[in-house]
C-alpha cells in the first residue's frame, strides 16, 4: 500500500462510513507506531502532519520511508501532510 494524497484518503473514509479522518502531529518517529496501532484497531485511514523545520531535522527521506513502510506492513490509508 503507498502513501495516499488527500482526496483519495477521503474517499476511502467515506468507503468506511467515516464522518472525518484524523490528523495526528508528528514530532519524532517514536510517535508513530502508536498512530498506526490505534488506526489499525479502529480501521481508520490516518492522516499524519508534520512541520517542515521538524521533516529537515529528522530528514525527508527518512521521515518518507518510516512512513511508508509502517502504511504498507500494517495496511492502514496513510496521507503524510506537510504542515506550515
């Protein structure tokens, strides 16, 4: 499964009769497993967003690839956002 961009994320919401999709802020990578436990035992997509002074010091390229690899092994709709 690969990152997904926001409209489509929507629509597997709505797929799952989901009124909204959460957005959850990431400040290091040790929050994320928690994320994708919680999306996994409600079904939900998540949506996660990160600051850009937060994505260059941890790194795009490893932010990215945690992410996804953690969307794919545990097949949960994932939007990585960009925040300002």
């Amino acid at each position: 499964m690969s990152l997904y961009n926001f409209p489509d994320l929507l629509q597997v919401a709505k797929e799952r009769k989901f009124k909204a999709v959460g957005s959850f802020n990431l400040h290091c990578l040790e929050m994320l497993p928690a994320y994708f436990k919680a999306a996994k035992a409600t079904n939900s997509p998540l949506m996660i967003q990160i600051s850009t002074g937060t994505a260059e010091y941890l790194g795009y390229r490893l932010l990215v690839d945690s992410i996804r690899s953690l969307s794919e092994s545990q097949q949960i709709p994932t939007c990585l956002h960009l925040d300002h």
